[in-house]
C-alpha cells in the first residue's frame, strides 16, 4: 500500500523544494475526504494518492502532484475552487477545476452530461495537457481497482476507456499508459479472449527464450566490439495489440513483433552503424524496413525497425533507438516533465503543437459542433477511428482517418491548396479530388488559382476542417 511518505520520498528524488506543498494538499485531501470510502472498502484518500503517486513515477512537476492529490475535491466535497486558489495557487486550482466533472444539474439527461464531461476532457488537451496526463493516471488507478465495481460498471468502464482515453493517450506518445489500459480493458470486455491470449503468449515466450537470448549474445558482442555502448532488451506485445491483429485476421505465428529486440545506444549515428551491424550478422527481410527515426510517427515515436532472419528459423523484429529517443517512444509528451525544467506546461504545449498534427483537426472539429454529441461523435469518427498515413512528394508525412480523399488532404496541407485543386497525383497517377487515399500512397495536389472547391466536394470528405473549408468558401461566394 503507497502511503504519503512513499509519495513524498519519490518526489524528494527529483523536486526537494515543494515537498511541503505536496505535504499540505494531502493533509487537506485528506481532511475532506474523511469518512468517505471506495468500493474496495479503504479510504477514499489511497485513490487520489495512488494517483500522484502514478504522476511521481513521472516526474510531474509539483502543481500536477498536488493536483493529482485534490483531483476530487471539487466534485465530492464542499470545496470551490476560488479556495483552492487561495490556499495553493491558480494552477493548481485550474488543473482541479479542468479534471472535475460538469454538475449533473446543468443537464436534463445522464448521456448529456456524459457527452459534455467527454468533451471537456478532449478539448483541455488545447489549454493544459497536464489535464488529460492527470485524467490518464486517474483512470489507470480506476482501472486496477475495477474488480470492486459491479459488472456493468465494469464492462462500462471498460469500453470508455478503449473509446476515449486509450487514443488520448496515443495521441501524446504515452504507450506505456495506454498499453496497460488497452490491456485492463480487454481483461474486463473479453476476459475469455484475454486469458487465452495471455497463455499462448506466455508459451511462445518460453519457446523462443533461447534463441531471442543467443540472438541478443551476438548482437551485444558485434556492438561491444566495435565500441557501440549498448542496452538490449526483451519488448513484448501487449495482449491487447495481439487480439488486435487477431481480430484483423492475422495468426498468432505469423505476427513478428509479438517478441522483439530493443537495442538502445547513446547517439544517434551509432542508431544506423548499428543496423548495418545487425544486419551484417542475420540477413534482413528487405520490404521490413522502417526508418521512424526520419520519419517520426506523428505521436513524436522514434526508433528504427528492421524484421530479420532468426536462428530458428523464426522472423524477429529488431528495433534500435538511442536512450533519449525511447524515453519519449515509451512516455510521449510526460516525457517533458523530466526532460526540460521550467514551466512544463508551456514546453508541452509547444511540443504538442509542433509534433503532433492532431491540435489543429480538434480546434476545427471543436469550432465547428456546438452540439456534444455531434462533436464526441465527429473526434471518434475523425481522430481516434484507424487512421492512414500519406507521404506529399517532398516526404512529409501526414495524417488522415481512413477513407479521407485527396479533398482532405489538400486542406490538411493549406485552405488555399484545398480550394485551388484541381486534381492529385497519387503514386505517379493522375487521380482526381475524390479519390480515397490510401496507407503510405505518395501525393502531390496540383492546383489552379482559377479552380474552385465545388459543393458536392462535401459528400466525399471525412474531416471536420475540408467541410468546415469548403462551406465557408460557399458562404464568400454566396452559393
Ligand atoms: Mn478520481
């Protein structure tokens, strides 16, 4: 059991100087949560405790901690927020109003105001991620402490945590957040397919312990002597990314990446001097290849993926990144709270705004649906459905949900592009502006100042922001 000297030793390591804060919003949690219970039984307090403590494995900056402690202050007791800005801060405050649900008063209806909180939760991504990073703890902790909740509770939990925070937490790059949600969720929707997984999965481990062993023997040994400092290390699938391909129509053997090696180095030429390395000692299978290293995933994950020629006759999938790069792969944007001091919230901002090209589709999809429903229904469908990845002729890589035409594309790229198209090239081929793209097709938009968008544009567009383009070029032109 994490007690509030486990939290304040853990802050202690990396933040000495607001351990006193941290100390005071406990001891005024815990004050206001006096008398109340969890399902489980234990006191309310152990679930906003164990949630900073989530966020101090982290290294969250203290204003989330403390937040983190107060996360349910608003909603359960009698506290409003001008207090807490009083006797802690305004941010701290705010991150506790953002994470706080809208009273059920304001609505006539539980699915209106569940449509709303969804909403509220998606759109503070714009102002403070630190919101959504608090939120994900939040759940985490609901969700190893879902067994004390009724069936239904759980199976409803579940689904909102695949639908809703399981993309979130894709979007800023936390995979090691979403693989264990992906995988509690699972474990209550499909318990039965998540044990059978678990064992199978459990059994190809132990068969191919010795040669993944020896394989990675021989690595380390060309890497060492050829003065590569290195770390390689066992990375599993999760159970969920597995039932996933399974669902997709792929065998258990025939997925390569179920077990693979993860070769960590310091810097990043000795990334691709290693490949070549690594290559030299088990012959790659050619079309495997993949450079995310120049051509970043658009969550900023990074690494460098080749699929060679085992010993035992088996396929295995090496991946080879340096140290920095897979603290990101595996904690995306919270990776910040270690990686720059000073005002977090502004660096993170600013590294989701460059990194990942998801900010803008929400701001338009937000603008654009004044309705929750409307707009809960728009994000899944646009943002968090499957999604594709097309390259423009200069090598870019950009993102689009599946089944978005070139129409999308163009406006993805610039207003300007999408309302002077003519037509695209995709692969070398004349296409014209209501092909469906597809994954990896290589794009260029050739336009005309003198072409327009043309109305019936909008039966053929997935994104929020073509539609919202293309009307709005309707209403310059008065038709
Ligand atoms: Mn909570």
């Amino acid at each position: 059991m994490i007690t509030i000297d486990d939290l304040l030793n853990n802050v202690g390591k990396y933040n000495m100087k607001d351990t006193d804060m941290i100390k005071k919003a406990y001891d005024y949690a815990y004050l206001n949560h006096f008398n109340q219970t969890r399902e489980s039984g234990e006191a309310y307090i152990t679930h906003p405790l164990n949630v900073a403590y989530i966020l101090s494995l982290l290294h969250a900056d203290s204003d989330t901690i403390c937040a983190a402690l107060l996360h349910d202050i608003l909603e359960d007791c009698n506290v409003t927020k001008l207090e807490l800005e009083c006797i802690f801060n305004h941010d701290i405050a705010s991150l506790v109003d953002g994470v706080t649900k809208i009273s059920k008063l304001n609505f006539s209806t539980k699915q209106d105001c569940n449509y709303a909180n969804t909403r509220k939760i998606i759109t503070s991504i714009k102002e403070d991620v630190r919101i959504v990073i608090i939120k994900l703890a939040d759940r985490l902790h609901n969700m190893r402490t879902l067994e004390y909740k009724s069936v239904f509770k759980q199976k409803e939990n579940a689904l909102e945590t695949l639908e809703i925070f399981v993309p979130l937490s894709y979007y800023i790059g936390a995979y090691q957040i979403k693989n264990e949600l992906e995988d509690l969720s699972l474990k209550y929707l499909k318990p039965d397919s998540y044990k059978e997984i678990e064992e199978k999965r459990n059994i190809i481990i132990s068969d191919s312990n010795i040669s993944l062993s020896l394989m990675k023997l021989n690595i380390e040994d060309i890497l060492n002597r050829n003065k590569i400092e290195n770390e390689i290390m066992f990375r599993i699938k999760n159970i969920y990314g597995i039932y996933k391909r399974l669902e997709e129509g792929q065998k258990l053997e025939d997925i390569h990446d179920l077990l693979a090696l993860k070769v960590i180095v310091n810097e990043l030429k000795d990334c691709y001097y290693s490949l070549g390395l690594v290559h030299s000692l088990y012959h790659p299978l050619n079309n495997k290849f993949k450079d995310f290293i120049c051509n970043p995933k658009t969550n900023m994950y990074k690494s460098l993926h080749t699929t060679v020629f085992g010993n035992d006759d088996s396929l295995v999938q090496i991946q080879i990144r340096t140290f920095e790069m897979d603290k990101i792969d595996s904690l995306g944007i919270t990776a910040y709270f270690d990686i720059n001091k000073g005002d977090t919230r502004s660096i993170m901002q600013n590294n989701l705004k460059d990194k990942c090209q998801f900010l803008d589709s929400l701001k338009d999809i937000d603008s654009m649906f004044n309705d929750n429903m409307e707009f809960v229904s728009q994000v899944k469908n646009e943002l968090f459905a499957d999604k594709i990845y097309v390259f423009t002729y200069k090598g870019d890589v950009i993102e689009l949900p599946k089944g978005a035409t070139l129409i999308d594309l163009a406006y993805k790229i610039h207003t300007d592009i999408g309302n002077n198209m003519l037509y695209g090239i995709v692969n070398d081929e004349i296409k014209n502006a209501t092909y469906v793209l597809n994954n990896e097709d290589r794009v260029k938009i050739v336009t005309d100042v003198t072409s327009y968008p043309k109305l019936e544009w909008l039966d053929y567009v997935k994104t929020a922001t073509a539609k919202k383009k293309i009307k709005e070029y309707g209403k310059k032109i008065n038709i």
